[in-house]
C-alpha cells in the first residue's frame, strides 16, 4: 500500500505571484480565464485539470533539502499555461503553496483543498 503525504489530494487553483524586476503580478483563475486544478497522487503522478478538464499527467518528487519540502515536477515548459511551478512546497491541511520564483523565474502558487 502507497502512504499518502500532506500534499496528496485535489488542489484548487488560487492565485501566482511573479516577483520581477520590472515589478510584480498577480494572476488568478479570472485573470487567466482558466479554473486550474491538481492532484497529487501518492503513486508520484501530477495531474492538471483546467475548467474541469483533464489535460496532463506528469510525473513529480517530493524531497526534503535541509528544512524544506521541494516538489520537482518533471515536464517541458510552454505545454500548459497556466501550468504548476516547482519549488519549496509548503502544505496545511488546507492550503497548499509552492514557492517557485526566483531569480525573475517562476511563481508562487497558492491553492486550496478540494473537499470530496
């Protein structure tokens, strides 16, 4: 039997954060015309839902560096927007954050459980 992690479960969407030189921007599911789900299995596949529709598996890893959670998602940049950022991944029992900008790359994404 796999064991489930904090992270497992249906994920919705809520909002990124680009910090950039040229300043910042926030994108939500408005913004993007897109409602954005994901579901982190424990088997280590990713899947991506945009307005309810499955459109991607990808394979993904969870490890500890030093204090932090990171969540690399293995696939080719440019096939989803929006799409899910890698980087330190931070979860409650509601929330679900994965801090993925820097250096002028990436975003930080906030979602929220999904309850079945």
């Amino acid at each position: 039997m796999v064991q489930t992690a904090p992270w497992n479960g249906r994920w919705q969407w809520e909002a990124t954060h680009y910090v950039r030189r040229g300043g910042e921007t926030h994108v939500t599911p408005g913004d993007a015309g897109i409602e954005m789900a994901i579901e982190l299995l424990p088997n280590g596949e990713l899947k991506v839902y945009h307005n309810h529709i499955l459109k991607k598996t990808y394979p993904y890893q969870v490890n500890k560096i030093e204090e932090e959670w990171w969540l690399t998602i293995t696939y080719d940049k440019g096939e989803l927007n929006p799409t899910v950022e890698s980087g330190i991944l931070r979860c409650t029992s509601n929330t679900l954050e994965i801090i993925g900008g820097y250096n002028d790359a990436g975003g930080n994404q906030t979602y929220k459980r999904v309850k079945d």
